[in-house]
C-alpha cells in the first residue's frame, strides 16, 4: 500500500492518523477567510492540518527524469505586472 522509498517510522504514523479527523481538519481550513488573515496565519493553519500527535512529518519522492525534461515553476508576483512577459 505504501511506496517502497518509505521507512517503518513513516508508515506507522501515517497508519495511526484517522481519517475522520483529517477530513474534519480540511473542512474547518476550507471554511477560513483567508482573505483577512496574515501568511503567518495562514501557514500555522495549514501546519495544523497535517500535524498528528505534535508531529509534522515532509515526504519527499526522488524521481529520475530523461535529458530534456522541461520543468516549471509558479511565484506569487507582487502586483499585476508581469516580468519576462515574452
């Protein structure tokens, strides 16, 4: 069921989180106002959601992509003006 890349430690913390309270969790985030709150807020909001038992855990998935694979990257920009339009 798990990737193979991922240890014992991981596996076990990821089996104990409930389901119920990680959908609770993203419904209460989805019904903020971001609008009227701060980056700082908001990213404590979104570390409330994925962290179980005081834990917060990052998995990463190394990959291999042949020669010549493009990639893309997304920023916020500060205003309306775009950079580099062309």
């Amino acid at each position: 069921m798990f990737p193979e890349h991922m240890n014992k430690v991981h596996i076990e913390f990821l089996e104990k989180i409930d389901p119920r309270e990680l959908l609770q969790k993203i419904r209460r985030f989805r019904n903020l106002n971001l609008s009227v709150m701060t980056k700082e807020a908001i990213y404590n909001e979104i570390f409330h959601v994925l962290t179980f038992e005081g834990k917060f855990y990052y998995f990463t998935s190394l990959k291999n992509y042949p020669k010549g694979t493009k990639f893309f990257r997304t920023r916020i920009l500060d205003g309306a003006i775009i950079p580099n339009n062309n």
